[in-house]
C-alpha cells in the first residue's frame, strides 16, 4: 500500500509537470506571494497592450519630447511672423508753454496731437521659416523614438514578470514533487521498510526546492515591482497573458529603414541640415526693408500739413566681414557630413540587428525544442527511476538525482521560452514593428 500511495503521488507529480510545461503559452497564476503590503489578489494585472499604452502616456520622457514639438512648433509661428508685414500706431501730446508763431500766424500750436503709423516688411523670412518648419520635423521624429524606448522599457519589463512567474512554477512543481517523495520515505520508515538515511535525502531535497522556491518568488515580486515602475503606478502591476510577438515571413530592408524611429529621425536632422546649408546663400545678400510712415497732426502748423506719409525702401549690403559668412558655411557643413555619417552608422548597425535578431530567432527556437525534448526525457527517467526504486532496484539517491535533473531541464526550457520572446521582440524592434 505504501509502495501503491507513492506511485500514484509521483504519477501525479509528472502529469502536473506535463500539463504545467504543455500549458506554457498561457502561464497559470503565481502561486501565494510572500507576506507584504500588496498580494497576489488584491494586485492589479494588466495584458500587454494595456501596460504598453500605460506607459506611453504617463512616462516623464514622453511628457518631455511632447514639450520639445510645442516647442519647435513656437518657433514655427514665431517664423512665420518675419514672413508677414508688422504694423504699429503710435499717439503723442505736446503741449508747449505758448503758440509760435510770426506776423499773426502760428506756426506751431500750443496743444497738438500727432497720430502716426508705421507698416514694415522684411523680405528673406521664408527661409527661416522653413527651417524652423524642419525642427518641428526632428522633434516629431524624436518623440516616436523616445515613445519607442519607452514601450520597450515597459516591454521588458512586462517580459520579466512572465519569466519570473514561470520559475515560479517550476520551483513550486519540485516542491511538491520533492513533497511526494519526503511522504512516501517517511510512511516508509514508520512502517519498518525504510531508512533514517532515506528520509533525510528527501527532507533534504525538499528544504533545497523551497529554498529555490522563495528566492523565485521574490524575483517574481522584484519583476512585478519593476513593471510598476515602468507604468508609473504607486504598487506592483501584474502581467496578464504571454503576448504573441508575429514576426514576418519576409523583410524588406526598405521599408524596415523608412520604419526605424532611430533612422527617421537621423534623416529629419540630416535634412534639416542640407536646408541650412542651402540656405547661406541669403548671407550674402541685402537686407532690404519696406517701411510706410503716415501721420496725421492737428491742429496743423503753418509749416507741417495736416495728413502726411512717407514711404521708405532701405537695403543694407554687407561689404567685407573678415571671412565670417565663410567660416559660418563651412560650419554648416560640418554638420552635414556629421550628419550623414551618423545615419551612415545607424544603418549599418540596424542592418546588423536586423541579421543577428533573424538568426537568433531561428537558432532560439531550435534550442527551444530541444530544451523540451530534455524536458520529457528527464520525466521518463524519473517515471522509470521510481518505478525502479518501488521495486528496490535503486535507492532513493537515483530518484532525487532524477527530480533535479527534471528540475533543472524545466528552467532550461524556461529560460529558452523566455529567450524566444525576447529574441521575436528584439527583431521586431530591429524592423521598426515595435510599439505597432
């Protein structure tokens, strides 16, 4: 009966193993968390998309770029008023001690009142204008880029979560494989049939799986906390499902390079550059102005007309300025070739992500299905150990060897699922699919 118990306990534990590693796609709940302010019943889960989008709207660096296109988009205005002509009306009093004036007739009254306007144009703000227009453009493109590291941040993190979660479970498999064992030696030994020896190996390896256990779950909540963090919630978050990472059959460099945050906005500064280069040329050119004065005083001076205007066209031509338009040009310039050399940089070194993150894929899932291949091979040679073990073929030193060894091929597998999630990601980020 003992013997009967024991089987039908290690039966038990295998199938829960099998059904823990085929139920992978869809991780269980976490077992009971560690006493703390916050547990696993009362702590918020969130799926993917949720936590992506939670983080997208209250992380700080978003705030920040948002800022930065209000900004540029300021300066834009500010831009186009050089572009538009400005107006201004001007009012002055002058009233004198007595009126002037010569043989009855007065020149200049004792009150007068002088109404005056002034209407102007700058020709040549259009170029500022549209550089002030290629800013907005770099600081849109450097918004997706800071909202893309932000969905990754928050995307680790929520991988994290479902990582730690899975060794959780495993850990809390062996505990209760282990258990199993530690029962069966003890009613063994209360029976005659076992050894002191015996049920101190399996109280042994109990003690061990809890321990690994309780460090597990504390990684677990060091992960949730973190997820937290990452959505700038006041408390853990909890991750739901394991998210389906769809990576395309066929990439086209192209269009994954149009995609990239980080190369879209290199190319935005490297047009935005180009402009300014092409725009030196207003640097040797005149300033011209279009001023319009009109004026109406009253009472009028027998010298000064009532209504008056004067219309003024000025252009200043710089001469000689000991070569500064020049070297301002060739600045300019510098900053072109940086420019192009960055994006240059960046390209070669996405097109090396792009093939890394391929064959990692590929390669991941390879070891993946190894890993559980391992998996089943070591429940067969616990399954067939203990069977051997019952019948007192081998001792209980084979069996504990074989429940590590099921213990340790599990975290194998499931650092290799974890791995392949990555690794999907990770290519994903590489193609500019990631946030979609």
């Amino acid at each position: 009966m003992v013997k009967g118990r024991f089987t039908v306990l290690a039966l038990a534990g295998l199938c829960a193993l099998a059904t823990g590693r085929a139920g992978a796609q869809t991780p269980a709940p976490p077992p009971a968390q560690a006493a703390g302010s916050t547990t696993a019943s009362t702590m918020r889960t969130v799926e993917f998309a949720q936590a992506l989008r939670e983080a997208i709207e209250k992380n700080p660096t978003v705030g920040q770029a948002a800022v930065a296109i209000a900004r540029a988009e300021a300066l834009v205005a500010q831009a186009r008023s050089l572009t538009l002509p400005s107006a201004s009306v001007n009012v002055t009093t002058t009233t004198l001690d007595s009126a002037r004036g010569f043989d009855g007739g007065v020149t200049q009254p004792r009150n007068q009142l002088a109404v005056g306007g002034d209407v102007r144009y700058v020709i040549g703000g259009f170029a500022v204008l549209g550089q002030a227009r290629d800013q907005v453009d770099v600081a849109t493109a450097t918004s997706v880029q800071a909202k893309q590291g932000v969905a990754i941040a928050a995307a680790e993190s929520y991988l994290a979560v479902i990582a730690s979660r899975r060794q959780v479970q495993v850990a809390a498999r062996a505990v209760d494989t282990a258990q199993a064992h530690l029962d069966y030696a003890d009613r063994r030994l209360q029976g005659g049939a076992g050894s002191r020896l015996n049920q101190l190996r399996a109280a042994q390896a109990v003690t061990g799986d809890r321990l690994q256990l309780e460090q597990a779950q504390l990684s677990l909540r060091r992960a949730q906390e973190a997820l937290g963090v990452a959505l700038a919630s006041d408390g853990p978050v909890d991750a739901g499902a394991e998210p389906a990472f769809d990576v395309p059959a066929t990439i086209d460099e192209n269009a994954w390079m149009q995609a990239r945050p980080d190369l879209v906005a290199q190319e935005a500064i490297r047009r935005s550059a180009e402009r300014i280069v092409r725009d030196s040329w207003i640097d040797w050119t005149p300033f011209p102005t279009v001023a319009f004065d009109p004026q109406i005083v009253t009472p009028s001076g027998l010298f000064q007309p009532s209504r008056t205007w004067r219309l003024t066209v000025s252009a200043v031509q710089p001469l000689f300025d000991g070569g500064q338009r020049r070297a301002q040009k060739r600045v300019r310039q510098t900053a072109v070739d940086q420019s192009k050399f960055a994006l240059t940089g960046l390209q070669i070194q996405a097109r090396s992500e792009v093939r890394i993150a391929q064959e990692a894929v590929q390669s991941l899932d390879r070891a993946l299905t190894t890993a559980r291949t391992a998996v089943d091979q070591a429940t067969d040679v616990l399954r067939i150990t203990t069977s051997a073990f019952e019948v007192g073929a081998t001792t209980n030193i084979e069996v504990i060897d074989a429940q590590r060894s099921l213990r340790d091929a599990e975290t194998a597998a499931a650092f290799s699922e974890d791995a392949v999630r990555h690794a999907r990601l990770d290519l994903l980020i590489a193609i500019g699919k990631f946030p979609q």
